[in-house]
C-alpha cells in the first residue's frame, strides 16, 4: 500500500509548482483554481483579513496592474506538512520584474498556506503572506533575503 502522505505531498508540491506557473505567466484563473471558495487570506496589503476567492483574485490582479510581464518568482526553503484531508506550507517567496514605471520591483515574503481537500483536490484555504517590521520605525523591511 503505497505511503498516502508521501503521495500527498507530492500532490501539494504540484500544486505549489502551479501557483508559481501561474504567477510567472500573471494567469489569474490558473491562480484562482487553486484557491478553495471560501479562502479567508491574511496577505500582505490592506485590509487585515481577505475572504473569499473573488478577493484573492483581485489582490492577484492589482499585482500584475503594477508590473510589465515577463514576471518571476521564487520560492526557498518550502516546508511541507500532510495529514489526510487538511496540510500545510511555508516558504519564502519573491514576486519580482519591471514594473511598469520602469523600475525594478522585488521583495521576499514570509508565506503561509492552509491546504484542504476539496472534491478530492488539495486548494489553499488560508493563506498569510507577511514581512518583518523595524518595531522602530513602524515600516516593513523589504530589503531581507533569505
């Protein structure tokens, strides 16, 4: 009987590897389709919280507004947690390319991701995406690398 949680992670790993095709390619229904429904994301603009898929779309959106394509992005040092039905990730992730003032955008983040199986396909039901904060100057420090 082959190792179901080793088959899982593989299965998460995949879908990872297609978020991150997805957001090279700014392909918003490649990104929405890994998000469950009712996702609630705690990401890295304003408000605190983000419900629903619609939101994380348009959060998605806004993002490419601000960049011409191509676009890259990293992903280190991912961790994967699976149990049967609920898993999760971490890693740090770095969205970068030319924005479309012509300069140059990219920062890493800290991210979160709550995985359930939804009809029997693992998609991200929560999700946090965050930066350190200089607790003296109340700003978030963009400029970290892993």
């Amino acid at each position: 009987m082959p190792n179901t949680h080793a088959t899982d992670e593989a299965d998460l790993r995949r879908c990872i590897d297609t978020l991150i095709a997805a957001i090279r390619a700014m392909d918003l229904e490649g990104i929405a389709a890994l998000y469950a429904p009712d996702i609630v994301s705690f990401d890295i603009v304003p408000p605190l919280r983000h419900l629903g898929a619609d939101a994380k779309r348009k959060n998605w959106a806004d993002a490419f507004a601000e960049y011409r394509a191509p676009l890259d992005y990293d992903v280190r040092d991912l961790e994967i947690v699976a149990g049967d039905d609920i898993a999760f990730a971490y890693s740090f992730n770095r969205l970068s390319g030319t924005l479309k003032n012509g300069g140059a955008g990219a920062a890493w983040v800290r991210w979160t991701a709550c995985f359930r199986k939804v009809d029997g396909r693992w998609r991200i039901a929560h999700d946090h995406v965050s930066v350190p904060l200089d607790m003296r100057d109340d700003r978030g420090l963009l400029d970290l690398e892993p």
